[in-house]
C-alpha cells in the first residue's frame, strides 16, 4: 500500500453560469412556496384555495422536472407522452372527488 502512486486532485473553477442558474431556481421555488403560504394563512378554506394550491403546486412540479430532470431539454414527443397521462390522472382525480362528495351528500 505504501507504493501506491497519489495522484492530485485538480478541481475545477466554479461556473459562474451554473451558479446562477441554480440560485435563480432556488429563488423561483421559494417564491412560489411563499405564495403558498400567503394564500394558507390569509384565504378561508374553501374550494377557490385548493383550486390555488393544485395550481401552484402544478407549476412548481412542472419547474422542478423540467430543471431537475432535465426534461425541458428533451423531444417534445417525450415531453407530451409524460404530459397527457399526468392531465388524465388529475381529470380523474378531480372527477372521483367531485362524484365522492355528490354521493356523500346525498347519502348523509
């Protein structure tokens, strides 16, 4: 083990760009989150705020996969094939909740 050879570590000059990039996606993301909060805390419950929310929400998720996954670089046909599912889960989603709260307020 002594005989080993170490070699130096050459580390490379930071990337001004990347830097930015990452300071700006952070900023945005926290941005948004503090929107969030502000409808949490200052709206009542109700309908309006989760409609708020979700979108929020999809706009952050959207943001996140595009940076972090690096999707927004990739073939529009990828892009659309992961799109289109996620709308139709989130159509049924919302569907089953309406039909969910229908049925309870005629059963109740």
């Amino acid at each position: 083990m002594a005989s080993e050879e170490t070699k130096p570590i050459v580390v490379a000059p930071p990337d001004k760009n990347k830097i930015k990039k990452i300071w700006y996606t952070a900023l945005f993301l926290g941005v948004i989150t503090g929107i969030e909060f502000v409808f949490a805390f200052t709206m009542a419950a109700g309908p309006l705020r989760t409609a708020i929310f979700i979108g929020l929400t999809l706009v952050k998720a959207f943001y996140i996969v595009s940076e972090f996954m690096h999707l927004k670089y990739e073939v529009k046909v990828l892009i659309w094939s992961i799109l289109v599912p996620t709308i139709f889960i989130v159509w049924l989603l919302l569907a089953l909740l309406i039909e969910g709260e229908a049925i309870f307020m005629v059963r109740y």
